[in-house]
C-alpha cells in the first residue's frame, strides 16, 4: 500500500510539472503574440544612423527605447495601446535613407508616425510624407530649412533649429547695449539661413549689421574686410575646422582683445582651438590668445534643474539609466549622446499627442488602429495634437512654435582663461534671461559696438576774442571822441568845409563797424542754440549798416566832388556853386536804404540759422577706443552763396567805383569839401582790405580763429584808418592854429586862410603856364613848316612865269627872317603886340596876313580863313 501511494504521489507530481511547464509555455507564446492582454499595436518607423557623418543613433536609439518601455508600462498613457519601434540604421546618408523609407512604407505593418535623425534625411522623409498622410517627428535635426511649413506641412522635431541661436543673441546684443554688429559665415545652406533669420531678428530689434563677410575655404579675404571696416561685435557661423583657420587669421590682423567681441557655436569641442591642425600656421599660444573672452550659445539639451518631468525621471537620473543601457561606453565616444535626451522627450511627445487623439477620434467613431495612408482625419487629430504639446521633458520644456520647431532653452557660455563658464541662460518660449554675472571681460566692460565718436564743438579762442575786442573797444571809444570833436566844432569853417555832417555819419557807422566785432566771436561757448540767431542777426545788420553809413558818407564825398568839379567848361562856374546838403543826404540815404531793403528781404525769404559743420574724425592720444568728431556752429541760410554772391557783387562794384572817382579828383582842389583827398586815401584803404577780406574769409570759414582774426582786424583797421585820416588832421590843424569855434578868432585867421588859397591858386596858374609853353613851341615848330612852304611855292611860280620874271629883275629880294620864333605869339594873357604897317613885296600877297616883315604875328592880323592853315 505504502509503495502504491508513493507511486501515485510520483504521478501526481510529473502530472503537476507538466502543467505548470505548459501553463509556462502557453504564458510565453501570449507574450509573443501580445505582452499585455488587450492592447492594440501602434508601430513607429524610425531611422537611427548608427554610422556615418553623424552617428546619432548610437545614444539616441537606446534612449528612445528607454522611453518606449516607460510609456508602455504606464495605465494613464495609451492604456489600449503599445508602442512598438521598427527602426534602420540610416547612415545619415539620404540615398539610403530613401530606400529605407521604401521599405517602411510597402512594408506591412502600418506605421503612425516617422523618426528621421540627421538633416539630410529628416528633409527627404519630411519632403516625401506629407503623400502618406505621415506625420515626422525629428529628434536630431536643426537645419532652418526643415522650418518652412509649406515644404513640410507635418514635420516636427525635438531638437531646436539652428536659429535658436539668434534670439540668445538679439537679447544678448540689447542687454549690452550694441545696435551695430557683423557677421562672418561659411557659405553652406544652414549657416545661409540662419544668417537670414539673424538678419531679420535684429532689423526688428533695430539692430545693424553693418559688415556681412562669406567664405567657401580660406577666410583671410574676409577677416582682413571685418578688420577695415572697424567690425567690432562678430556673430561667426562655421563649422569646427574652419573655426581654427578663421582664428588664426584673426590673429594675424589683430581682430582680438577688448575692443572686439566673437560670438561662435556653443556645439565645438571644448578644446576645439587647442587642436592641432596641419591647415593652419600658428600656434597653440597664438589661438588661445585670439579665442578669449569669445561667447557661444548652445541649445540646452539636458534640463539643468531638478524637477521630474512627465517621465517622473530627473535629468541626472536620466542620464545614470542611460549610462548603464549604453554599459558604461565612454559618452564622449559615443555618437549622439548630447542628443539623446531629444530622442528620448520626442518618444514622450508622441505618446502624450497620441494619447491627446483618443478622446477627440472615439468621438468621431474613429480609433487609432484605423489609421491608413489615405486617412487625414487621424493625421490632422495628431498634427493638432502635437502642435499644442507642452511638458517637461528631461531636455527641459518641450513646446513647438509654428513652424514644428522646438522652443527650448539656450546656454551661454564665454570662454575665460581657457576654458568655458556658464554665464547664463535664455528661456525663448518665456523670453526670460537668467544671468549669472559672472561675465569678465579684458577691458573695463563690454566694448562698445563700434569707435566711440564723441562730437566736440570747436569755439573761438577766448585770448583772441578778448584782444580783439579790446582794439574794437578803444576804435570805439575813439570814434566817440571824432564824432564829439566834429559837431563841437561845427561852426568853424574849416570843418564846415569838409561837410562835418558826413563826417558824422562816418564816424557812426565805424563804430557799428566796430561794434559788429562783438557778435562775431560770440559763438555756443557764450550762449545757447536758441539764442545764437540772433547773434547772427545781429552780425549781418552791425556790419552790413556800418558799411553803409561808414563807406556810404565817403563815397558821396568824392561822388558829388566828381560831379562837381571835373568837368573843365564849367569848372570856374561849378567851382562857385554852393553844394547844397540835402543832396549829400539824400546821396547817403539811397544806398543806406538799398542795404536795408535788401537785408530785409534776405532775413524774411531766406533768414539766418544755425548750421553745424563736421569735420573729419580726430583720434586722441592714448589707447582709448573713441575718436573725436570736431563740430562748427555757423550763421547760414539755405542759399547763403546765392545771398553773399548779392551783397559782395553790389558792395564790390561800390568800392572799385570809389577807388576810380578817387584816382579821378585827386587833383582838384575845392573849399566846398576840402577833405575829399583824405577821403580818397580812406577809400583806398578800405577797399583794399575788403576786397581781400570777403575772399580770405570764405575760405577760412571752417578755421574759426583764422577767419575771426582776418576778419575783425580788417574791420579795425579799416575803421582806425579812415578814422585818422579823416579826423586827426582837422583836430591838428585846429589844435596847432588855433582854430576853434569863435567867429572873432576865425576872422583873424581869415588872413591866414587867404594866403594859403592864394599859394595854392600860383602854383596852379605856374603848371598851366607850363603847359601852355609846351603847346607854343608846337605851334611855332608848325609855324616853320608852312614858311618853308610858301618858299617852295613862289619859287615854283617864278620859274613858270619867265617873263615876269625878268620884268621884275631889279626888284627887291625876299627878306630874310631870323627872328626868334618864341616871339611870334605871346604867352597868354598877355597883350599882343601892334600890327606892323610894312607893306610886302607884291609877289608875296596872297601870304601878306600870315607873314609880317619884321617876323611878327598878329592874332589881330590874321585872317579867319588862315587860322585853320596855322593851327593844323
């Protein structure tokens, strides 16, 4: 009994064995077929590059995995779904990407949604999808182009565009306070773009790019032109090698130090300018020193803080899980491994939009299982779906913008004594910028965006303004003391004689003369912009009346002494006339009224303003990073040529015609204006100086000090000149002779007075009577020719006449005259000699009124008819 029970115990046992070892095996092949009892498949087609130019998929494809078991293993997310990935290393090459994709697509089962990596294939399979209804959710690419929504209509990705970079740097160049900078790029179509997108960002900003320089290979060409064009903050796009070959041209022209700022990409290696590199000639030394103090931006691909995520997962220990998927292969050896958190928070975000779609299809009696390349309804579900995204992922906050694009944080780091610091970061979806303040630079601070050019206004030498204006002072103080001089002795009349009441009229436009000194060195350094057109004013009114009264008064003198007095008919009569003053007034009041009218039509068409002139850029002693731009404030108008032009062709016509009318009477002599030969040398003086004034003083218009002395000294000396001239000798003359204002006293100098006009009248009468012996032996010398004449002619006769001739033999012959010719004719005014009774010989008849016989000629003798013969 006791063996049989054991052996039906054995039984029991094999029987027991055997079904749990098919309960077991039945468990297993469940497994197989379905690991979770009830859940439907969804299948990813993905594209991993396990080799290649990026071999991403080494950490990215481990990492997606990581997230698919995750998702899976979760009851809140696609509780009726598993996912399931079917992925081909695509070797980043987009030929074999497309046969790839081929298989994808023809090949059972249907797969939901597409993950390319690269660029180069993302733009194929993104290009091609949009005919399948496929939506293409990218973990590794960041070429701006994938960003043009009508190109890829269904395209997102994980990784942020390469144009994340430049919203970083527009914040950047507005927290330093740059609104000009320059950009420098290897021509290829990513780096093309994205200095595109910069170019636009900062427009918008109202930042310049003042310098854009390209290369292919060699960037020299371009360096040396950031160099020339004074580029100072340096937005640089390349690739890594082409970095090293752009540095170490920067360090030959000097593009370095703490006048200049380099902004590259944040994605080189982090000893990429200590890497020997055959293609380049300087040292290691030598691009250290070029590279410092640069700042790069750098997508932020692993969150830097502590919080969990929709994986309920901390970067950190992301990261430790990911080590130990990859078996502790070295990171830095690994391809993708920054990129890895993309690829696992692009697995989440298709998840969480898939598991968006459910509610929103069973709505509409659809599922997710139903989807098929011709169905849009499920693609436009999901498209709607992951464009509203919004997690923490552990790359950070996951969000896409318009385009598909990810919005993600950006680190900035500046590299410090060889070696990269965190200064902060830039939150584009919140436009937050966390900044550290650990920013150090070589200068003081930030360099400024370009040469400081620091605007200076150059103004009149204090010294020479005050030298000069003491000169004007005492011309005006002595033009005070001739003006006082002048009308207390009006009444004498030798002042009477010089017209005192154009003297005064002189005297009072010297000193507006004079007094327009001030005004014209007074420049911004004495009052304000506001105030400086009246100055101006002030300047043309001064000088242009004290021209007039000045110039006019004299001119007047020695027009009316022209009109007067030059004419010889009427000489003796004009000389007895009496000037009446009126005319003299009137004379001064038409041109003292021509100014005025044409002043004012000047300041009402085309008034005086300020105008600053600028001059060329000074660069001042020491190394300090600015220049100084010097500036001139000047009187101006809008056609102040056309103006001046007006003024100086009228003034200027008036001063050669005063110098003519000058030269004409300087030889009359007339007690009516008894001056006028002083006025005449004023004129000439005056005259001249402005004649060589107006011109100097153009041309010296930007030389403030040069131009203020040529013209206020030709001002003052005109003035003092016509002053002496015209006022010292009448005081000397009264002083000496005592000539002053009693009448009782003038008529004793009456005497005096007489003799000096009767010397005057003998030394005129001894010139003409000069001159009118010069025109005597003239007309005695003519006298000769015509007796010489008449000899020849009665020779003539005798011979035709034979008969007469010997019929008047024995007469007489023709006397012979030695008679001094001198005394043919009388000086004149002098009597003229009795006419001689002696008869002539008959034969000399038709010459007996011109010929006398004892060789005298009678004005009285003469007859009418011969005078014509004698005076030829």
């Amino acid at each position: 009994m006791a063996k049989l029970s054991l052996q039906h115990h054995n039984n029991g046992q094999r029987l027991a064995k055997s079904f749990y070892f098919m309960l077991a095996t039945l468990t297993l092949l469940l497994s197989w077929s379905c690991p979770v009892l009830g859940k439907k498949k969804l299948y990813i087609g993905a594209l991993f590059p396990m080799s290649g130019g990026w071999p991403g998929g080494q950490a990215c494809l481990p990492s997606a995995q990581m997230a698919l078991d995750l998702v899976n293993k979760r009851t809140d997310i696609l509780p009726d779904y598993e996912l399931e990935l079917i992925h081909y290393d695509s070797m980043c090459d987009p030929g074999e990407a497309t046969k790839l994709l081929y298989d994808l697509l023809y090949t059972e089962p249907i797969k939901i949604v597409l993950m390319p990596g690269c660029s180069s294939v993302s733009t194929l399979v993104a290009e091609a999808a949009r005919m399948w209804n496929l939506i293409v959710l990218s973990y590794g690419s960041s070429s701006p182009a994938l960003s043009n929504r009508q190109r890829f209509p269904t395209f997102f990705r994980t990784h942020p565009s390469a144009t994340l970079h430049n919203p970083t740097r527009v914040q950047l160049f507005q927290k330093w306070s740059w609104t000009k900078i320059a950009t420098i790029q290897q021509t290829t179509e990513v780096f093309t773009s994205t200095l595109d997108d910069l170019e636009q960002r900062v427009k918008e900003a109202g930042i310049e790019i003042s310098v854009r320089q390209s290369f292919l290979t060699d960037p020299a060409v371009a360096v040396k032109n950031l160099k020339r064009q004074d580029a100072r903050i340096i937005v640089g796009l390349f690739y890594e090698t082409e970095a090293r070959k752009v540095f170490c041209e920067v360090y030959k022209e000097k593009l370095f130090g703490k006048k200049y700022v380099w902004f590259l990409i944040g994605w080189y290696a982090d000893n990429w300018f200590k890497i020997k590199d055959p293609s380049i000639n300087c040292t290691v030394e030598q691009m250290t020193e070029a590279v410092e103090g640069h700042v790069t931006t750098e997508i932020v691909m692993l969150n830097p803080e502590t919080a969990r995520g929709a994986s309920n997962l901390t970067s950190q220990e992301f990261l430790a899980q990911l080590m130990s998927k990859l078996g502790g292969k070295n990171p830095e050896e690994t391809g993708g491994f920054q990129e890895a958190p993309l690829a696992y928070d692009a697995v989440w975000a298709l998840a969480l939009a898939l598991n968006k779609t459910v509610g929103p299809l069973k709505s509409k009696g659809r599922r997710l299982e139903d989807f098929n390349y011709n169905n849009k309804d499920i693609t436009a579900e999901i498209y709607r779906a992951l464009n509203t995204s919004s997690f923490e992922g552990v790359s950070g906050h996951v969000v896409f913008d318009a385009q598909g694009s990810r919005m993600a944080w950006t680190l900035i780091e500046q590299l410090q004594g060889g070696s990269y610091k965190k200064i902060g970061y830039y939150d584009m979806t919140k436009g937050n910028l966390s900044w550290y303040g650990n920013d150090r630079w070589i200068g003081s601070g930030p360099p400024a965006d370009q040469t400081v050019v620091i605007q200076k206004f150059r103004y009149l030498s204090q010294k020479l303004f005050v030298s000069v204006s003491v000169f004007a002072g005492l011309g005006i103080l002595m033009g005070i003391v001739c003006l006082t001089f002048n009308i207390y002795n009006s009444n004498v009349r030798y002042i009477q004689n010089s017209q005192p009441y154009l003297n005064n009229m002189t005297a009072v436009g010297c000193m507006m003369a004079l007094a327009a000194v001030f005004p014209l060195g007074i420049d911004g350094l004495h009052v304000r912009n506001s105030q400086f057109p009246v100055v101006c004013q002030f300047r043309l009114w001064l000088l242009g009346l004290g021209f007039s009264l000045a110039y006019g008064s004299m001119f007047t003198k020695i027009w009316w002494v022209h009109t007067v007095f030059t004419k010889k008919d009427e000489k003796k009569d004009k000389r007895k006339q009496h000037l009446e003053p009126w005319k003299l007034n009137a004379t001064v009041g038409v041109l003292l009224v021509i100014d005025v009218l044409s002043l004012m039509i000047w300041q009402i068409v085309d008034p005086l303003h300020i105008t600053v002139e600028k001059f060329t850029k000074e660069a001042p002693k020491g190394d300090v990073d600015e220049l100084i731009e010097p500036l001139l404030q000047h009187c101006s108008s809008e056609k102040m040529n056309t103006w001046l032009g007006v003024v100086y062709g009228y003034k200027g016509l008036l001063l050669l015609l005063g110098i003519f009318l000058a030269y004409e009477t300087k030889s009359v002599s007339t007690e009516k204006i008894n001056d006028h030969r002083a006025v005449g040398m004023a004129i000439y003086n005056v005259s001249v100086l402005c004649m060589i004034t107006a011109p100097v003083t153009m041309i010296l218009s930007s030389k403030q000090d040069a131009s203020f002395a040529f013209a206020s000294l030709a001002i003052i000396f005109s003035v003092y000149i016509t002053l002496v001239v015209l006022f010292v000798p009448k005081m000397r003359r009264l002083i000496t002779r005592g000539e002053w204002q009693s009448d009782q006293q003038e008529t004793m100098k009456t005497g005096s007075s007489t003799n000096n006009n009767d010397e005057e009248k003998s030394r005129q009468l001894e010139r003409e009577n000069k001159e009118l012996q010069k025109i005597i032996q003239e007309k005695e010398e003519r006298v000769s020719e015509l007796r010489n004449q008449l000899s020849e002619r009665q020779a003539l006769r005798s011979r035709r006449r034979p008969s007469s001739a010997n019929q008047n033999h024995s007469s007489p012959p023709l006397p012979t005259i030695q008679r001094d010719p001198k005394s043919l004719l009388p000086p004149p005014g002098y009597p003229l000699p009795a006419s001689d009774k002696h008869s002539l010989p008959p034969t000399f008849s038709n010459s007996s009124v011109l010929y006398q016989p004892d060789g005298k000629i009678n004005r009285n003798n003469c007859h009418p008819s011969r005078l014509q013969l004698l005076y030829k």
